[in-house]
C-alpha cells in the first residue's frame, strides 16, 4: 500500500517504522530534517521535507497516487487542511488526521465531505484516556483492550503464587470455572513468549494474556492472581487534556483528586467539576503529596506533559504509600526502564494510538488492531466475508485453517453470541475473528487468509 504519513514525530515516526517493515510504501513529510535523517538511516522508506499541508509538497511525496494519508504533524490545522486538499487536488481516498483541542472535536460536521474532509479523525487524549480508564475499572490488569464495541476484552495480567491456576496446566482452567469460557491466548515468561497449550503449566510472575467475554474478565483473573480491593481512590497529576478528560470520566464513581502546577489551570479546571478536588502545586512535591494523603490513594495516575516528572512523581507516591501507581510516557527508550522499576504500568501513547491507525491499513476487513508488547504483537479483530470457494476462512474448521506460527484464534462473535472455538468450530461469513498474534511479523499471511477472492464479487 501507498502511504504518506505526514509528521515525522513520536507518533508518525512509530507508525513509519511499523509500517515500513510490512513492506508498504512509505513517505514522510516534516520540516524537521534531523527527524527525517534519523528515519532514512534506520527504516526502508522515503522522506520529503517541507511543510505538510502544501500543495507542491504533497505532490512530492507522490499524493496523485497515494492510497493513503495518515495527518499526524503537531498542529490540528495542519492536519486538518492537508485532508482537505488531498480530496480536493488529489482524490486521496483515505484520509485520517489527528485532532486534539476539544474545540475541535467538540463539532464533528468540520470532519465531514463538506467540512475539512477527513475520512476519519483520531483524538490521541481520549485513546489514552479509555485505556487509562480501563486499568482503573480493573485494578489487577496490566493491559485492557476491547473488541466488537466491548463484548470481549483481552486482559494481560501478571499471575502470582496463591491464584488457583498457578501451577496447574492451562487444561484445568475449564475444570475450575466451569460455566465461564475463556481462552488463554498467549503467556510471556521472563520476556520470552510461550504458545500457550492445555500441558503448559501457569508459573508464577508469568503475564498471562487471554480472551474472556466483558462480564467474566474479573472470574477468570482471579485464576491467576488474589484480586485487589476494589479502587475508591484515585490521584492525578496534571490537569492536562488527558488528566482532566480522566477526571471528568471518573468524577461520578471515584473520590478523586486532581493536582496541577499552573495556577491559571488550577483555576480554570477546578469551576468544571462538582467533586473533584482540586490542589494547586507540584506533583513530585512530597510535602505536597503527604498533604494531599496519598497513602490513602488506591491509584495514582502520573499524566504531565513532562515524562521525568511522571516517572519521579509515580515512584514518589508508591514509595509513600500509593496502592498502585501509573505514569505516562511518550519517550518509547524510558518505557522499557520505567517498567522494571516500582512503577506497576507505564502508559505509552504512541502504542495506543498506532493501534488505531494500523486497523485503517490492513487488508482484509480488519476493524481492530491492538499494539501490544511494544509493538512486537498485534491482537485483531477481523470479518470473515465470502463462502468456502472465495474465502480460505468460511466454512472451514479451526483445525483446518493454516494459521501461521505463534498465532491463535481466540474468540469469534457470531451476532451477540460470543464464542471461545475449539479445534471443530466451524467460522462463519460475517463472523467477528479475535486473533493474537505473538509475532506481528506473521500479519501479512494473516490479512491474506481474511482477503475475498474474486468469485465473491
């Protein structure tokens, strides 16, 4: 596929390099030539340098014959307008742009054929924002991903000595919950991925990653693991779109408290809400942190602009008491480091976002990606279209379908039916497909078995 991917950033630099390595056709627009450099030394992929949004540069970057634009710069407007002139001078049917400011988002006729022309925006805050979420509604996971609009959910969770399946092989899991499908579909032991299979043996400190319908995810963690008390509390620092934006989504269920360093902010932000708290001051103060009785906090959600300060701020309010702390991250090199230190989860906008404009440049029907491990696996959800002469899916068996290594069919939704397959499930066309797959280097072979042939038309 053709794809101009315009802002070389954190954001367009990590879907480049995601792209380019899956053999598509990849320009980069940005006037940062250090950005551009870095990306032409290290990936298969063109660059060109100049202002995104105008005409003489899109053409450059080869916009007569794009199949795709991804808008990704820094500056709404600019990503805004860039779609709009791709339509209008060169007929670029697929258009996504990045938007941010809710003053934007806030009148969804500007992203319309009439408006700026976007065939889809994506609003980074509020991905990061329902992931954050997420983790709070489910304190004892590590990672939340939903699928067909949140009748299944992928849960990560790390399994601990007490937790009944631990030590027991996977094949048990049905004896010990009966009534409750679920599929585990992959295992990490000490970083290393292990296909998970009915005589593997669940170790302790293993992170357990498996598909279970949304009302029974909490029944099945708690065959890894002693689940934690409910969350009451929660504490955030930074009252920036996403520490707002959460505050605002928590306000009714949670006792929270919100701490912000501007003063302005402060003021601004505290007139939004009825029973959020609000604190003026800096979020890695201790005395501060003290006052506002974090020893009490369930969760502590570290959201500044300031990846240092997150990561000082989180293992502060841990090492005071804090129940569990997050921190945000956009520096992908810090992630790595954060997780091995006292914070519980390090949050990554960039692996958040990039699994939302993967699911717009897979073949086949894929609605859904989800980036996980850094990148190193996808989780997607994919449509099953054709019959057994147009589709290498339809009307086949799982057992006869020729998946590719280290990936596993883990759940189908047939309508509202969620079904966990066995190796005689029958896939069905308009049937949802969850697979995970432990090497996104497999993703191609898998969007072909999803690809109809020509007999369907």
């Amino acid at each position: 596929m053709k794809i101009i991917i315009l802002g070389a950033g954190q954001v367009g630099s990590s879907v480049a390099a995601n792209l380019a390595n899956e053999a598509n056709d990849v320009t980069v627009v940005d006037s940062n030539e250090k950005a551009l450099n870095h990306l032409r030394n290290h990936y298969d992929l063109r660059t060109v340098h100049g202002h995104a949004s105008h005409p003489d540069v899109l053409q450059q970057a080869g916009a007569e014959d794009a199949e795709l634009m991804l808008a990704v710069t820094n500056s709404d407007e600019t990503n805004m307008v860039a779609c709009q002139i791709a339509r209008i001078l060169f007929k670029i049917t697929n258009r996504i742009a990045r938007v941010r400011k809710p003053e934007y988002l806030g009148y969804p006729q500007l992203f319309e054929e009439k408006g700026f022309s976007i065939s889809e925006h994506i609003s980074p805050e509020m991905l990061v924002t329902r992931a954050i979420q997420r983790l709070i509604d489910y304190p004892d996971a590590l990672q939340v991903q939903d699928f067909t609009d949140g009748k299944v959910q992928l849960v990560a969770t790390k399994a601990f000595y007490g937790g009944p399946l631990v030590g027991h092989e996977l094949r048990t899991l049905h004896d010990h919950i009966p009534n409750i499908d679920s599929r585990i579909v992959a295992i990490y032991r000490r970083g290393r991925a292990i296909t998970p299979e009915g005589k593997q043996v669940i170790e302790a400190d293993d992170e357990v990653f498996f598909l279970a319908a949304a009302p029974h995810v909490r029944k099945v963690m708690s065959e890894m693991r002693k689940l934690e008390k409910p969350i009451r509390r929660v504490m955030i620092g930074g009252a920036g779109n996403i520490g707002k934006r959460l505050a605002e989504s928590l306000e009714s269920h949670y006792h929270v408290k919100l701490i912000e360093y501007d003063s302005e902010r402060a003021a601004e932000v505290s007139t939004l809400f009825d029973r959020v708290i609000v604190l003026e001051g800096d979020v890695g103060d201790e005395t501060l942190l003290k006052e506002a009785n974090v020893k009490e906090t369930d969760i502590f959600c570290a959201l500044t602009n300031d990846d240092q300060l997150n990561i000082l701020a989180a293992m502060l309010a841990k090492r005071l008491g804090a129940r569990k702390v997050m921190a945000l991250i956009n520096r992908s090199s810090y992630v790595d480091l954060v997780e091995s230190s006292n914070i519980d989860i390090a949050i990554s906008p960039q692996q958040i976002t990039i699994g939302s404009l993967l699911a717009r440049v897979r073949r086949g029907d894929v609605v859904r990606v989800h980036a996980l491990r850094r990148g190193a696996a996808e989780a997607i959800e994919a449509i099953a279209h054709g019959d057994r002469n147009s589709s290498k899916v339809v009307g086949r068996k799982i057992e006869d379908i020729k998946l590719p290594p280290q990936t596993t069919i883990g759940a189908i939704v047939r309508g509202d039916e969620v079904i966990m397959p066995h190796h005689d499930t029958v896939i069905k066309s308009e049937d949802h497909v969850i697979l995970f797959l432990m090497d996104k280097n497999h993703i191609s072979a898998v969007e072909r078995l999803f690809e109809v042939g020509f007999s369907f038309f």
